[in-house]
C-alpha cells in the first residue's frame, strides 16, 4: 500500500518495508497463530490466521488497536475489493460460506455457498461469481442473493473472466463460456 510493502512470515510476524529501498521501516504487530492471508488497501491491512481470527489495521492511524473478528471456520480467501467506491472485504471459508465485511469489520451478508472447488469468488460488475457443483452464481454485492445462475452440467471450475466473458472449466474437460 503507498510506498510500504507489508511483508508476513507463517508463524505471525508483519514487517513493512520501503518499496523502493527494500530496507524495514518497521516491524509490525505480532499475532497468534500463523499467518494464512495479507492483504492491504489504501486504508487497511487485513490480516487473517491460521485460528480463524481477522485483524483488520488502520494504516492511516498506526496507533489504533486493530479490530479482530473470530470466524466459525478457516478463512481460505481474502480480497479487498472496491464497492460503490468503498474498501471491502471478502472472504471465503472453508465451509463455503462467503461473507462480505467493510473495512471497519461490520459484516454486511453471508452466502451460503456448496460444492465449490475453491471458495474465492471472482469479482465483476457488483458481482462475486463463484463455482457451485453444475452451475456458475452470481452473487450480488449489495445484498447477498444469488442474481445470475449459469448451468454447467458437466460441472464447474474456479471462474475466470476475460473480455467480459465468464469461463469454467468443468472436471469433464469442458470449457464453458457466457457472455456477461
């Protein structure tokens, strides 16, 4: 973020060093539990564990305590997205739920997600996209609900989008294209 690259090891360190010097600005919180997943904002550092924590940092007030949520699962992805020009959050659990936070930790909804090779939605257009066993769902940023249903009877894979086009591929070998 900035002109600071914010640097974790697995048993819960965070340094932030200078981009362009490489040399350690300093050393940043120590947490319990290893590191799973670092992401920063231009507002935030969100950091999740390995115990189900997230610690979510104000990197414009250094000095504030982080705000720390505790999850009913394993995180097994985390992005900071832009919505409706503000910094979110959203995760994906091990047990296939997707949840979107602010950066201020308010959760705002919770998807209950099934048969998902790989709980990380891929964001577009005010829509998580995400693989659902034999079909591809778009969930709707604002609230939640699923607002576009693509079937793929062969099955579906982790979705990617190029040229506003969504691709799965299915377990089957089929590669499934629609037009967004």
């Amino acid at each position: 973020s900035g002109n600071t690259l914010h640097l974790s090891s697995l048993e819960g360190e965070v340094i932030r060093l200078g981009d362009g010097s490489g040399q350690a600005k300093e050393n940043g919180p120590r947490l319990q539990g290893s590191v799973t997943h670092l992401v920063a904002s231009d507002s935030s550092l969100v950091i999740a564990t390995g115990n189900n924590r997230l610690h979510i940092y104000n990197i414009k007030n250094p000095n504030k305590d982080p705000i720390q949520i505790l999850l009913e699962s394993p995180i097994s992805s985390l992005q900071s997205i832009k919505y409706q020009g503000e910094n979110m959050l959203i995760l994906g659990l091990s047990n296939q739920n997707i949840l979107l936070y602010n950066e201020s930790g308010t959760p705002l909804w919770k998807y209950q997600g099934h048969s998902s090779i790989f709980t990380q939605p891929i964001v577009f257009d005010d829509i998580a996209w995400i693989d659902q066993g034999n079909e591809v769902v778009g969930i709707s940023l604002k609230d939640g609900k699923e607002k576009k249903t693509f079937s793929t009877p062969g099955g579906a894979g982790t979705p990617y989008i190029t040229n506003h086009t969504l691709f799965s591929a299915s377990p089957k070998r089929i590669l499934y294209g629609f037009s967004l």
